[in-house]
C-alpha cells in the first residue's frame, strides 16, 4: 500500500465536486478503495474543506457527506500536536508559506510519505526541499508504478 498525502484542496475538488480536477481526484480514490492507496491528511483537512480561500464555500447541507465521506477507512486523519506545529513555524519562515500549507508539509513529514498530492502552486513549488526523503508534491494523479502495475495484471 502506497501512503500519500493529501492537502485540503485535492479534498474539495473531489466533494464540492469541481469538474476540471475530479478525474484526477478520481483515479486516486479509486486505487484508495482498491486498497492500493492511503490518504493521510491532517485533521485540520476537516474544517478546511468547508471554505479554502477563492473557492465555493461548502454549505452546512454538507455536513453529513464530508463527515461519512472522511470516515473512510482509506483516509488517515493525523492530528496537529506541538512537534508538527513548530515544524510548521520553521516551514513559513524558511519557504514563506501560508500557515495552513506549512501545516499540510510538516504533517506530511511526520507521516513519512513520499508523495503529496495538491492543487496548491505554493506547495507545488515546494516539491522535492523538505523532508527525509525529499516529499515529491504534485497534483494529484496515480504514481507510475501503480499505474503500471495495474496495466499489467489486466493484460
């Protein structure tokens, strides 16, 4: 099972639904349902995803659908403890990003993934600087390996 890390607007895109990025949300959860993926995110995620900055705002009509969608077994919620919310701090100062986005990456190096998944430039641009090993942050989208494997046991 690959563990890959998932900031708030990959979530969003998949529940608002936005029309342009679900395939690629898509082909995600649907490897996590097959149990080939894990989604780890952080428990901020949960209240993230109503409202992010420049998109539609979810309504409390939702509520329901978040909570049982994030019930997924398939979904690690990783909660903000001290050590993360200082590497956090470090994070802003050394990458200038927003709180929030250095939340997202010091989460992702405590879970010790290898891959992050966002819609997010500013995290984008942060793809192969931090962590050990370097976390790769791209859109979301299966990792090749996965990608070929699959390929090859339906042939």
């Amino acid at each position: 099972m690959t563990d890959i890390y998932w900031d708030s607007d990959a979530f969003l895109a998949w529940l608002l639904p936005e029309p342009a990025r679900v395939p690629r949300c898509r082909a995600v959860i649907e490897a996590a349902e097959q149990g080939q993926v894990r989604l780890i995110t952080s428990a901020i995620t949960l209240s993230e995803v109503v409202h992010l900055k420049g998109k539609p705002r979810m309504n409390d009509g939702d509520n329901e659908k978040i909570r049982d969608f994030f019930r997924n077994p398939y979904i690690l919620i990783r909660n903000l403890d001290r050590r993360t919310a200082d590497l956090s701090r470090e994070l802003i100062w050394k990458q200038s990003l927003n709180p929030k986005d250095a939340i997202h990456l010091a989460t992702a190096i405590f879970a010790g993934v290898k891959l992050m998944h966002t819609f997010d430039a500013e995290l984008i641009a942060a793809s192969e600087k931090f962590g050990d090993p370097k976390i790769k942050i791209e859109e979301p989208s299966i990792p090749q390996q996965m990608a070929l494997s699959n390929f090859t046991s339906d042939s």
